[in-house]
C-alpha cells in the first residue's frame, strides 16, 4: 500500500506548502543569476 | 467512512504528495558531491580563466545535470531499488513519490541545466552535458545494467564527464589533459564499485542485477579490481609524465597510488567471504572516494601554484 493514502489532508496542504515554498527560494535565486549572467555577458 | 479517506476524496487527481526533500533525494546529493568537484576541478585546472559568475553557472548546471540523471535512474529502477536494503529508503519505492512526478522533475532538470549552460556559458560544454546524462540514462541505466557484468565499466563513463564540461566551458576546447581526467575517473570507476560489490553482493543478488562479483564471483571480482588498478594508476601518473603538471601533483600522485595499489592487492589477496568481515574491501571502497577528491585537489593546488 501506498504510504501517501494514509495522509491527511492538513499534511498534504503542509507538503504543498513547503514545496511551494522551496520553489519560490529557487525561482527567486534563478532571477539574481539570471540578473548576473545578463551583466556578465553585456559586460 | 473514516477521516483519511474523506478528507482525500476532494484532492485533485495525481495531486503531488512528496516532500521536497524527496525531490532532493531524488538527485542522490552524496553522488553529486563527487560530481560537482570533478568538474570544478576541470574547470579550474584550464588554463583559461572564467567569469566567476559563467563559472558558477558552469558548476551549478554539472550539479543540476547529475541531479537530473540520479532522478531518471531512480525513476527506472525503483523496481531494483525497492529489494535492495541500500536504496529501499528512496522516495520511489518507499512511496513518498509517484513514478510520473520522478520522471517530469528529470527531464525537467536535465533540459534546464543543458539549456541553461549552452546559453550562458558555451555550445560544447553543454553538449558534453548533454551527452553524459543521456550516457547514465539510456546506455547504462537502461541498456547495461540489467544486462552485463561490464555496466559500470561502460556506464562509468557517464561520471567520468564533469573534469571535460568544466574544462570546455572555460577555454571552450578539449585538450589532453581533460580527457586522461576523463579517463582517470572512467578506470576509477571499476575498482570503486567493485570493492562495494564484494560486501553488498547478496543486495545485487537478490535485485538481479548481473554486477561482476554476482555473475563471476568474489575471487573473479578481487582479481578485476586489482587489474584495473594497473592502468588507473598509468593514467593517474600521466599528467606528470607528459609534463602537464608540476611537481607538487607528481610526488603526491605518486604516494596516493601506491596506497591504492597497496589497498586493491590486499583486496586481491583476500578470501573472505563473510560481508560483515570484509575490512580490506569496505578500506578500499572508502580510499577510493579520499582517492579522487585528493588527486584533483592536488591537480588544481598544482595547476595554480605551479
């Protein structure tokens, strides 16, 4: 049996938080080297 | 009706359940570790230099490269993965992951940290990239592996490209000297993994796969180790034969191959088959790692202060 299906719904919405949390950590480093690959490259 | 079921049933279908943890499982960090500093090595040992900001870029899509691939092999063989004791923690054949959510995060990182490289740094490196994680996925992952005793000889060739993207992406060329890095982590690769075979062979066993000390035996695997030891040590020495390194490398290489000859003849020599009681394997398994991280690290001291 999947462990998943004996989860609870606060601990999916828990889950989906934390991820959704890591990826705006990600998405928001991606912009700063993005920002710094751009100055890089026009330098 | 009780309360986990009730509360599942208005979840969307395919609703993601994993942790990022497991996402970051999924990338076997530990291996990456080895990964990114291979290539961190080739790049600093070119003798080109690299904008700190296109260098970490270089070094940050090696990891994402290798993340990727660790998560395609595990989306492959979580069937494998689930009967070894080794890897039935991981999150796909634990259950904390579904199959589809392994494969479009893999394929997601290794498109990205590809695409990403050609743009910001240069065509060659990432095609290198390219070109070593579709080796680990498809030639040994799914072709070798289930298939021959000879799969990490080949598939080591997968971990053997880091030292050439970083190499590539700072002078934009390959040169001799990245390629016997190349060839230095591809004759590695056998001794290493064979020496952790020996003790984790009932593992191997029972999951089927053909590795060397299961289809051969442990006396046929001590006497490959120790072969393949030989021209890894040729290699290793090669850099200061031809001239492409200093001092500093040669003496050290040469001290640090002799320990690892040492360590696989004692390998070679031993009969023990009880894997709690192999000392001289589980010895050489862990030099191996000191091995390659100490021989690069020298390299580049070498290559800078030289």
């Amino acid at each position: 049996m999947n462990p998943d299906d004996k989860l609870s719904d606060s601990e999916i919405r828990r889950r989906q938080h934390s991820r959704a949390t890591a990826m705006a950590l990600v998405l928001g480093a991606l912009v700063i080297l993005f920002f710094a690959i751009s100055i890089v490259k026009m330098s | 009706m009780n309360e986990t079921m009730a509360s599942k049933a208005y979840l969307p279908a395919g609703t993601i359940t994993a942790e990022w943890r497991d996402f970051l499982a999924l990338t076997k960090p530990r291996v990456m570790t080895l990964v990114v500093f291979t290539g961190l090595c080739g790049l600093l040992a070119a003798p080109q230099s690299i904008h700190p900001v296109l260098g970490f870029t270089t070094v940050l899509c090696i990891a994402l490269g290798a993340g990727a691939a660790g998560a395609l092999n595990q989306w492959y063989e979580a069937d494998i993965d689930a009967v070894m004791r080794r890897t039935a923690g991981r999150p796909l054949p634990a259950g904390r992951m579904d199959r589809q959510s392994a494969l479009h995060f893999g394929v997601g990182l290794g498109a990205f940290s590809v695409i990403l490289l050609g743009l910001a740094v240069n065509l060659l490196s990432a095609a290198i990239l390219a070109a070593s994680i579709l080796f680990y996925v498809l030639i040994y992952t799914v072709w070798l592996k289930r298939r021959t005793p000879q799969n990490i000889v080949i598939g080591g060739a997968a971990g053997a490209f880091p030292p050439l993207i970083g190499w590539a992406a700072a002078t934009g060329r390959i040169e001799v000297l990245p390629v016997l890095l190349f060839a230095l982590v591809f004759l590695w690769t056998p001794p290493h993994f064979w020496s952790l075979s020996l003790f984790v062979r009932s593992d191997y066993a029972a999951a089927g796969v053909p590795m060397m000390s299961v289809v051969a035996g442990p006396k046929a695997t001590r006497t490959q180790v120790f072969l393949y030891t030989l021209p890894m040590v040729a290699v290793a020495m090669a850099p200061w034969a031809l001239g492409l390194t200093g001092a500093i490398y040669g003496v050290s290489a040469l001290g640090l191959n002799a320990i690892f000859l040492l360590f696989a003849a004692q390998v070679a020599v031993s009969r023990e088959i009880d894997p709690a009681a192999m000392k001289v394997e589980r010895r050489l398994f862990a030099y191996s790692i000191l091995y390659l991280f100490a021989l690069f690290g020298v390299l580049v001291a070498d290559r800078m202060i030289g």
